[in-house]
C-alpha cells in the first residue's frame, strides 16, 4: 500500500495571518486538497498562534466531518496541558507529540527517548484510554534501545524527522546514505510492532527514494514543499503530484 498523504496546513495559515484577512483560506484549501485525494488534514497549533489559529481547529474538524468522512484529522503538538486540552476538544483521529520549544520556528529534532520515557508512557496512556492513535516524532538514527523505549510507551507509531534527508536535496549521494539510515531506523520499528510515518521538507522530487527505502511507509506529512509546488501548480494538482511521488496511481 502507497503511503498516504496527509496535507499539513501550517504554511497556508501563515500565509493568511500576514494580513489581517480571510484568505487564503485555511478550510477552502484543505477541502480541494482532500477532495484531490489527499488522506487527511494536519495541523501544529503552536502557542503562539503564529500560523494554525486555534480558531481554526473545530472548522477543519467540521470539514471532515461532514464532506469528507473517511479522512482524517491529525494534530501535533508538545504535550502539554494547552495542547492535550485541545486535542480532547477536536477529537483528532491521530496526535502526533513531538519535543518542540514553543520558540521553535519548525520542529527540527525528535525526541530523546530515554530522558522522556515516563512523560511519554503518561501521556500516550492518557491518549490511548480515550481512544486516539498517537505517533512519536522521531529522530532517524536507529537507535534500537530508543525505538523499544518508544513502543514500550504505547504509542502506535512513529513519525520519521526527515529534515536532513531534504537538506540533500544538492547532494544525491549523501540522499542515499540518509534515506539508507531512515530505512534502517523504519525497519527497526516496523519489527518492534511501531507503523511509521515521516515528515519534514519532503518534496515531490525526495519522496520516490524515500518511499524506495521504506516501504512500508504508512503516512507522510506534508506542508512546506507542497504549498510552495500548490504556488505553481495549483492544490489539486500538487495533492495529485505528491501522491504519484507516493507510489500512488493519481
């Protein structure tokens, strides 16, 4: 099975807070991204609201709800008590926790597994008693000892820090070496019980590769790359070119 494409909204939303204004339209772009097939919609409300409002959440939420069912609504986040509140509000069908300083201007690092055992192991039990999947930002060394701390969390998944993969995107031969520890690092976990997903500034032009490596890749979260390639070619048609890169028939 081709991974799925869940598109993240973040940069949109940044977008429109430049001005005070509607537009572009958070909630109107996600629906042509889904209804050009895209699997689900993510979000990273952070603090400071900087992109993702927090009064966007319940509109996606009703978008899905009601023209698109069978999608799915992802929030990350750091788990603290703000972001779990929300979570319990919107009622997303996958959290994603990651390690991000709310200063952040992107998340750039996965968590340290040792250290963050037993928040961790709270948490994704809170979550898991009320029934969400939870996912686990990760870094892409495979680190065995880590990855059995993350499965002995609960959580279902993790989700692959591919930054320094797409900082290749000069270099193909060190792609190669990166994409080669990502596989390792997704093998790792897969044989641990863990689906994988992966995102950070993957591209359409990145993915076949890394799909290549993973191929069992469950889910890959997207937003810089693909609002950037939406600029040229329009949502539709990015959602559409995201998904070949996937391995899908689109």
């Amino acid at each position: 099975m081709p991974a799925k494409l869940s598109v993240n909204l973040n940069a949109i939303a940044m977008l429109r807070n430049r001005r005070d204004l509607p537009w572009p339209s958070v909630t109107g772009l996600g629906r042509i991204a889904l209804q050009a097939g895209a699997s689900g919609l993510t979000v990273h409300p952070r603090p400071d609201q900087r992109h993702i409002r927090f009064s966007d959440l319940q509109p996606i939420r009703n978008l899905i709800d009601d023209e698109f069912p069978a999608a799915e609504f992802n929030m990350e986040g750091f788990p603290n008590e703000a972001f779990l509140e929300l979570v319990e509000r919107h009622e997303p069908e996958q959290v994603t926790l990651v390690p991000d300083d709310p200063a952040q201007a992107t998340s750039d690092h996965g968590w340290d597994f040792h250290k963050s055992h037993n928040l961790l192991g709270n948490v994704v039990g809170s979550l898991k008693k009320k029934g969400y999947r939870v996912s686990l930002f990760a870094d892409g060394t495979p680190d065995l000892q880590a990855l059995k701390i993350a499965k002995e969390t609960g959580a279902d998944r993790i989700e692959l820090y591919t930054g320094p993969y797409g900082g290749c995107y000069d270099d193909p031969e060190k792609a190669e070496r990166v994409a080669t520890e990502l596989g390792r690092t997704a093998e790792i976990a897969i044989g641990l019980g863990l689906a994988v997903n992966a995102g950070h500034d993957l591209t359409v032009a990145n993915l076949p590769l890394l799909v290549k490596y993973i191929p069992e890749l469950a889910e890959v979260s997207i937003g810089h790359g693909l609002t950037a390639d939406a600029l040229e070619y329009g949502m539709a048609e990015t959602v559409r070119r995201f998904r070949r890169a996937c391995g899908e028939a689109a």
